[in-house]
C-alpha cells in the first residue's frame, strides 16, 4: 500500500464487514468503514482526511440544505481474480465533478487529493469490494461536494466539504425497463445545468417519475424543453436506439449529462463493428420505428448497471414492446464493457487504472 503525507488517516477501531451479508446487499444501501473527507475554507481545501465512517454535524442553516449547492459523482472499483483492483476512467469522474463544481459556483478539488484520497481509502476498504464479474460484485464509489458554510443568505457558501463514501453491490438483475416518453416535464433546460451531476437535477426528477410510475412505467424518457420533440436521456441514463443495424444517440448538450459509460459504449460499438450515429433523435422517428418494427433495441447507460435494455416505450397513449433481437447488441456491448472493468479482456482504449 502506498503511504501518502498528503492525507491524514484515522482508521476505524473495529470493521463492520462482519455484519454485511454480501449475497443480498440492497443498492446503496451499506456503507464500508471509512470516508475521505476535506474541508474547504479560508479559501483553500483543508488536510484530507480518511475518517472512520460516521454521521455529519452541519449547521441547520448550512446552505446545502436550502439552495441546493451540491454536486456528486458515481464510480464503480473492481476486483480481479488475482484480487487487483480497478478503477474504470477515473480521470473522467474526476474531471466532470470539477465541470459541475464549476457551474454551481463551487471550488475546483485539486486532483492529487483525489487521487491520492481515492485511493487510499479504496486500500483500506478494500476487503469490501469482492471479485466475481458473474455477480456483478464492485464497490460504488460515491464522491460529493456540499456547501457548508451556515446562513440563510442566498449566495454562493463559502465553505465546503467534498466527501467519498463507498458502498458495496451487486448486478442487479431487474426486468426490461418501461419507459415513457415526456411530452410535458423537463429534467433540464437549454442554459440550465442538466449536464452537470447536481442534487436539483434529481430533485426535479422524482415527481414526473412518480406521474410515469402510477401508470406502471418505470422512467421518463426525457425529451428537450421547447419542443418535447427530440429524445434526450432515460431516467438518469444515456439513451440508445437501434434502428435496424444502426445505433443512435443524441449529442450531449447542456441539457444532457455526458456519461463516461455512453462515451465507452460508443467507443466499444464502433470497435466491435456497430455502425454508430451521434446526432439528434426524435420522437417521430423512434415511435415510427417502434411502430413498423425497424426499432430493434433500446437501452440506458450508465454506471450503475452498464446497460439497462428498454423492454417497452410508451408515447402519449400508445404502448410498444421491443422484442430481443437475436445478436443483441446491449449484451454484447455490455459484456465487452464488463471484461475491460474486470481485467477479463485486453484493454485496447487504456480505460482501466490499478489501485496499487
Ligand atoms: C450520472 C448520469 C448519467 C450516466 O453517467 P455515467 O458517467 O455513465 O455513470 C446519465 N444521465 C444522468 C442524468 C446522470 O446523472
């Protein structure tokens, strides 16, 4: 293990991993013993610190709790079977949750306390991430940046905290998802910060979701604010489509989150020989295509579960179910995708980085 003066470590007297049942573990739902916590304030990040994992003392009036300034990241670990651990594009992460720093007016985290925070904490911890691909086994790597200076004026804080906690999961194996197209909500508008990994983002999602859910549906398909006319994300996934033997998605924008596993799907799509277009998607053309059946497959992507094939899509009151093709290209592209994470295949685009 690497030794690090840049972080201060207290580690926990006694770990809880006895207590987990790690074959029936709830996404997000257990934590691993220690969290990565830095400060910032005087205008600088403070000492890093790994902590044992433990509640937060915040001041009621801390700004987090009634603007909003709060941004995250997701990130998934893995273990190999000689018991590596990997990481999957970190750089990205770490360059994105500076990217929506950015637009809420928050502090740039320095990259050497995040790798170096990172990456300790992964070694300590690193009992809880357990190897097997066949069950999806990784641990979830949550960073995130509130603001935490007390007060109730509405300007940016002053003071921060950027944490990482890590919770361990499985592959959830869940049923296609049903999906329905807006025709009415938004999650993001064009000058907003949709594509940023902000709280509010999320926050204004849950209610038309709910509206969707009460229809049996699982998620919205997002579509743009002004015309509702172009399909833009799924839930809180990237979209795809295959038209025929194309695969399509649109462009990111302001209003769409650029997702490091739609830029790997991407990638890996072109690499196995998958035609890919990356241009605007419309409604019209996607409900044409589901009607006449040139629509062969639709998927989310993610880190959370790679990919998420769209089992049926719904537009105002017509339903279509997707059938599985033979030749599927969201199994395909996702084993592919899962074997450069677990260290199972070479790994030609340099995607994968060794917690050493
Ligand atoms: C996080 C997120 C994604 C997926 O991004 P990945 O980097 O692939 O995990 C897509 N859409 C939204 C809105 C997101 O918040």
């Amino acid at each position: 293990m690497k030794t690090s003066s840049l972080v201060k470590v207290t580690k926990a007297e006694k770990s809880k991993i006895d207590q987990v049942d790690f074959d029936n573990l709830v996404f997000g739902k257990t934590f691993t013993d220690h969290m990565f916590v830095c400060d910032f304030k005087d205008g600088q990040w403070q000492t890093p610190e790994i902590l044992p994992y433990q509640p937060l003392t915040l001041d009621p009036s801390a700004k987090v709790f009634h603007y909003g300034q709060a941004v995250f990241e997701g990130m998934k670990a893995y273990k190999d079977t000689d018991g590596k651990v990997w990481l999957f594009r970190p750089e990205e992460n770490y360059e994105r949750i500076n990217k929506s720093s950015a637009r809420l007016q928050m502090p740039e985290f320095p990259r050497d306390f995040f790798f170096e925070g990172l990456e300790q904490l992964l070694n300590l911890d690193k009992e809880w991430i357990k190897s097997g691909q066949a069950d999806g086994n990784a641990l979830y790597i949550r960073p995130f940046v509130i603001a935490s200076q007390p007060g109730v004026m509405a300007s940016p804080s002053t003071e921060y905290k950027f944490i990482i906690i890590c919770s361990p999961v499985q592959a959830y194996y869940t049923k296609d998802v049903k999906v329905k197209i807006a025709d009415y909500y938004s999650r993001a508008a064009n000058g907003g910060f949709g594509a940023a990994k902000a709280a509010g983002n999320y926050a204004g999602q849950f209610y038309p979701t709910r509206l969707v859910q009460e229809e049996g549906f699982d998620q919205v398909i997002w579509t743009d604010d002004t015309t509702h006319e172009y399909l833009e994300e799924a839930g809180t996934m990237n979209i795809f489509f295959r038209i025929n033997d194309t695969l399509v998605t649109c462009p990111t924008s302001d209003r769409i989150l650029d997702g490091v596993t739609r830029k790997s799907v991407i990638a890996m799509a072109e690499k196995l020989g998958i035609t890919v277009e990356v241009r605007k998607v419309t409604v019209k053309e996607i409900t044409e295509a589901a009607a006449n059946g040139t629509l062969k497959e639709s998927f989310g992507s993610g880190t959370a579960a790679v990919i998420s094939p769209i089992g049926t899509i719904a537009y105002k009151d017509q339903v279509w179910d997707l059938e599985k093709p033979e030749n599927c290209y969201s199994a395909t592209i996702k084993k592919a995708i899962l074997d450069v994470q677990y260290n199972a295949a070479e790994d030609t685009f340099g995607w994968r980085h060794e917690v050493k």
